[in-house]
C-alpha cells in the first residue's frame, strides 16, 4: 500500500517551482500595498495629506488602489447580504412576500440623496478619522452593488429545475446540502454575470462617495472619484483623460485576474444533458496550474469547502417535530392574517411619521407637484427600458450563444457599464445649449448610460446557461427565424431578463437624481422630472422635500415592479423554467 501511495504523495510534495516563486513575490507586493494603502484610513482628518487631492497622473496609482480596494470590500458585504437576503426570501413565502418588495424599494431609493444622513452616521463612529468617510463610502459603493447581486439570486432560487430538487430530496439531502450542491450552483453562472456588473456599477457612486460635502464641509478621499470630481470642477480635460485611463487600467486587470477565470469556473454548472463546445481557460488559470504550492493550497480550500457544503446540517429532531406541530396546529388563513396585520400595522406607522413630518411644512399642492414630476420620470423610464431591450436582447442572446465572442466584449462591456456617466454630462451640456435642444428631450439618454448594462450582462448569462441539448433538438427539428426566438431562446433567457430589467428600471430612477440635472462649468441644465426636484431638494437642504420626493419615487417603483415586472417574473417562472 505504501508503494502504491508514494507516486501520489512525492507529486504532491515535489519541491516549489519557478513559477511559485513569482506568484509568492506577486503576492507578497500586494499585500505590501494593499498595507500600505490601508494605512491611510486610519490616519486623523487634520493630517495634510488625509484629504487633499492633486491632479498630477502620478498620484493615479495610488488612487487607483485605494478606489480598488473600496469596491472591493463593498463586494464582500454585497456577497454576505445576497447569501443571507435572498434565499430566506425566497424559501419563506411570508417574508418574501415583504422581503422582495423591500428589496424593490431599496434599489431605487436614491442613496445619494442620503448621503448626508450616512456620512454623518459613519463619522460618529470614527470620529475624527478618515476611517469614518471611508465607511460612508463603501456603503454607497455598496448599495450599488448589493441589490442587483441579491435580485440574482432570488431569481435564480425561484427558478430551480424541479427534476433536480425532487432528485435531491429523494436522496434525503438535508437544506444546507441542497443548498450548496444544488441551488448555489445552479445560481453561479447568473451570479458571477451580475457580480463583475455590480462592480461595474460601483464606479458611478465612486465619483460621488469620494468627494463628500457634509453642511460648509467637504472632504476628498484619495481615489479616482475624489480626481474626477476635482477635474470636472475645474474643467481639466487632459487629467479626466488620464482619469480614464486609470479606470481602464483596473478594469482590465481585475477582469483578467478574477472575473475572467470565474466566468470559465462557472459555465461548469449550465444544466445540460450534452457536453457544450469547451471554452479554453483564461491564462491566469493556466499559470496558477504551473504552480506547486499555489495549486496545492488551491486544492486544499475546495476540499474543505466541499466538506463545509456536504455537511447534514439541520434542526435537531425535538426542534423539527415541535415546528411540525406548530405548522399543523395553525391555519394557512390564520398565519397569513395575523402575519398580514403585522405588516399592515408596521406599514401604517411608518407612513403615519413620513406624513406626520413632511406635512409640517408641505402642502397637498406639493404632493401634487410631486406626482406629475414622477409621472414625467416614469414616462421616460418605460420608453428607455423598451429602447434598451430591443438594442440589447439580440446582442446580449447572440454573444452568450458564442463564448469565444463573449470574452472579447466582455472587457469592453465591462468598462462601458464602469464608464462614469457623469463625464459625459459635458459634452451633453455644451451639445443641448449650442444646438438649443429640448433638455427634457435629451438629457433622458443620461439615465440609462448605466443602467442598460444590466440587461446586456443578464441576457448573456442567460443564453451561455441555456442548455446545449435543447439547442441541438432545435436545430434538428430545423427551428428557425421568429419561430426560434419565440419558442427556443425567449423563453430560456426570460428569467434572467427580468431580473436585468427590474434593476435596470430601479437604477434608471436612483440615476435619474444626477441625469435630470447636468452641469460644466457655469452652464447647469435641469429636465422636469422627480429626479431633478431632489437634487435641488439636496443642493438647497429642504429635507421636507427630499423625504417627499424620495417616498414618492419609492411608491412609483414598487407600484411599477407589483404590476408590471412581477407578473412577468410568475409567468417566467410558470412557463419558461426547467422541470
């Protein structure tokens, strides 16, 4: 037996090769300037350098990496929200039934009119330290990211293949084992999609969190936003440039060192009966598997991993037979009543404070005003939403059907849905006042420059997931033209559609607070619309108005989703879901 295991082990434990060493030495410098970069939010706000920005490209480096390491530790809180959010919402019917549309209302509440409120929060925590303005700013990066990552997975745990779920309870797997080896990868593929768009969409709300007014205070952060900022306020297009480029740069390098291999580690996990076409790995796979120890340790994590995700976790036997009981002894109707009252009264109360406060120093004429400018919003949202999934359906279904095609646009989608949309407000501005254009008109393609990406990146998820058996007994039963599309493809991309949709329709409101309203310079445009009323709400401090307006577009978005984008995802779920 010995002999037999010596081959095995020696090749385990051969000695560190060429290429440990320059992964060991990769690794170490970056922790050395990860270090070194999260020293700076420790430092006291009166310290010279805490909050100063210099525009010389020299200083990008440094504010690349403190941008970076931003977005991600926004990421990590985003993926333990979306593993923890979104499968209690979508395993209890009761919560989900107040959990989905909370999620609604969090994904279009314009943060950054809240700024303020949690600026201030966070610095009472760290008084006196930048560490304080660094949490402000991760958590706006964060909620920029969280909702669509969590949207993801709830609609990836809604739509599990029935035949799979009845395979792993005749197999008398326990909740956390199907859990991990059944819904979490059935979810990758999709959730690794909306991932590298949620840090896409992070660097919008870079360029605000980083240069942060509280009252007659303000404060940059270190980054590429804080540079931004000051070289739009002083309208310098060659630092914006080299801003741009910086961008590019991280962009380019966390897709080829991370996103890039995730994408080729989950289309392991399409659900399909027939091998797919094979996609080569990325060459940071190929390197890695050159290494020794880096290989080693690699396998040893999956391995405990794997352990961690087969255990038979469950409730004790007493506490499952007493929740059994206590399931039987009480009425669906009567849990579903008392559970409705609850909400109900919960709801009550916080609609009673929200008018209790804002009617101090509004009228009913304001809420009136109020509604007509969400009206106007809500008009433009639909028209960009149709617009957007016409363009991008057919691009998105085209490019996840050929996975050669969707790795060179991936870089190129990813640093367009990254592209700030505010440093094309200036060409906008000087374009609408030159030509004497209609605003309400024209700044409206300014809301969904950052949205309509989620479309794209979902609908590719989609068709690289849709099952490569079904596609082959399409093109034998030579299904073609409309036909394909309505019966074949449609269908299998619908669910992650909608989900791109429900967030691209919620971002293009949150959006619509800086896109209603454009500047360069001296020269300011302002569209009639709910977004452009909370800006000025904010600009002017009138927190009456602010609160106001921000219900009100909360309402329009949760009405909109209840009547619209949720029956579409019942009938998605119905129809077009594996069984």
């Amino acid at each position: 037996m010995a002999g037999i295991l010596a081959p095995a082990r020696a090749a385990r434990l051969r000695p560190p090769n060429v290429w440990d060493a320059v992964a060991l030495l990769c690794v170490v410098g970056a922790l050395v300037a990860i270090a070194n970069a999260a020293r700076g939010t420790l430092v006291p706000l009166s310290a010279p350098a805490a909050t100063h920005i210099e525009l010389n490209p020299a200083y990008l480096p440094g504010y690349a990496l403190r941008t970076t390491l931003r977005m991600f530790a926004a990421l990590l809180a985003s993926l333990l929200f979306t593993f923890t959010y979104a499968p209690l919402a979508a395993k209890s019917r009761r919560a989900g039934l107040v959990m989905v549309p909370v999620l609604d209302i969090l994904q279009s509440v314009p943060i950054l009119g809240f700024l303020s409120f949690t600026i201030a929060f966070f610095m009472n925590l760290f008084p006196g330290r930048v560490m304080g303005l660094e949490l402000a700013a991760i958590f706006a990066i964060f909620t920029s990211q969280a909702w669509n990552m969590a949207f993801s997975f709830h609609q990836s745990l809604s739509t599990v293949p029935g035949d799979l779920d009845e395979a792993t309870r005749s197999f008398r797997l326990t909740g956390w084992q199907r859990f991990w080896r059944l819904e979490v990868p059935y979810a990758m593929p999709g959730l690794v999609w909306n991932t590298m768009l949620s840090m896409s969409a992070g660097w919008f709300f870079v360029v605000a969190s980083e240069a942060i007014t509280l009252g007659d205070q303000s404060w940059n952060l270190p980054g590429i936003g804080s540079y931004v900022a000051l070289a739009l306020a002083r309208q310098d297009i060659a630092a914006v440039g080299w801003a741009i480029l910086a961008m590019l740069a991280v962009i380019l390098a966390y897709d080829q060192l991370l996103f890039r291999p995730l994408v080729a580690w989950s289309a392991k996990f399409r659900v399909e009966t027939t091998p797919g076409a094979v996609a080569p790995d990325p060459w940071v796979l190929a390197l890695l598997r050159r290494t020794r120890v880096l290989r080693l340790g690699g396998e040893t994590v999956g391995r405990g991993l794997a352990a961690i995700g087969g255990l038979r976790l469950s409730l004790p036997p007493p506490a499952g037979r007493m929740l059994a009981r206590l399931g039987r002894g009480v009425p669906p109707l009567l849990g579903d009543g008392v559970f409705g009252v609850v909400v109900a009264g919960v709801v009550g109360l916080a609609l009673w404070k929200i008018g209790t406060y804002v009617s101090s120093d509004l009228t009913w004429a304001d809420l009136g005003e109020v509604l007509l400018l969400g009206s106007i919003t809500l008009l433009r949202v639909a028209v960009l939403m149709v617009l957007a999934s016409l363009v991008w359906v057919p691009v998105g279904v085209w490019l996840g059907l050929r996975p050669a095609w969707a790795r060179r646009v991936q870089p190129v989608a990813q640093f367009l849905a990254a592209f700030p949309a505010n440093l094309l407000f200036p060409p906008f501005v000087l374009v609408i006042v030159h030509f004497d254009l209609n605003r309400d008109i024209w700044l409206t393609p300014l809301m969904v420059l950052g949205t309509q990406w989620y479309i794209l990146f979902n609908v590719i998820a989609g068709a690289a997931a849709f099952p490569g058996d079904l596609r082959e007994a399409a093109l034998h039963f030579r299904i073609r033209g409309w036909l394909w599309w309505r019966q074949v493809i449609l269908p299998g991309v619908m669910p992650y559609y909608i989900t791109g949709a429900i967030t691209a329709s919620g971002g293009s409101w949150n959006a619509a607070i800086v896109s209603e309203v454009a500047s360069w310079g001296d020269k300011k445009l302002a569209a009639h619309g709910l977004g452009a009323y909370i800006a000025q709400a904010t600009d002017a401090g009138d927190f009456h108005r602010i609160v106001l307006g921000v219900v009100v577009m909360s309402l329009f978005v949760v009405c909109f989703n209840r009547l619209f984008w949720r029956p579409l995802a019942a009938h998605a779920a119905r129809r077009a879901t594996l069984t």
